[in-house]
C-alpha cells in the first residue's frame, strides 16, 4: 500500500530551527501569547487565519506551505 504524502513542504518546528527563532521570540514578532501558540499547536485553540498569515510572513513562507500538526 502506498502512503499518502503531504504537500506541505515545512513543519512549524523545523521553520524555527531553519531560523534559529524560539517560540517565544515569535510570539513577541507576532503579537501573540506564548500560552496561546502552545495551545494552538497542541489542538486545544484553532489557529485563526490571521495568526497564521502572521507567523508565515514572519517565517517567510506561504501560510499553505507549512505543516501546523508537525
């Protein structure tokens, strides 16, 4: 059986790694909580498109080219 890939080309974690950014730094560029991204990236609070619009552009990515689960 084959297994069905992503076309999602980076995860969340990796793009801070690439950038040498923590978590914290980008919710201070983004203007949001770090309890807020925790919860989001857990399940527990849905992104809105604005959040994710932001931490792209900040990322330097387009918002669909990233992987939010990983």
């Amino acid at each position: 059986m084959e297994q069905l890939t992503t076309n999602k080309a980076f995860t969340f974690r990796g793009l801070l790694s690439k950038h040498g950014m923590s978590q914290r730094k980008l919710c201070r560029l983004v203007g949001i909580s770090p309890a807020l991204l925790t919860m989001m990236l857990n399940g527990q609070r849905t992104f809105q498109y604005r959040h994710k619009d932001t931490i792209a552009l900040v990322l330097g990515v387009d918002e669909e080219s990233i992987n939010w689960n990983e």
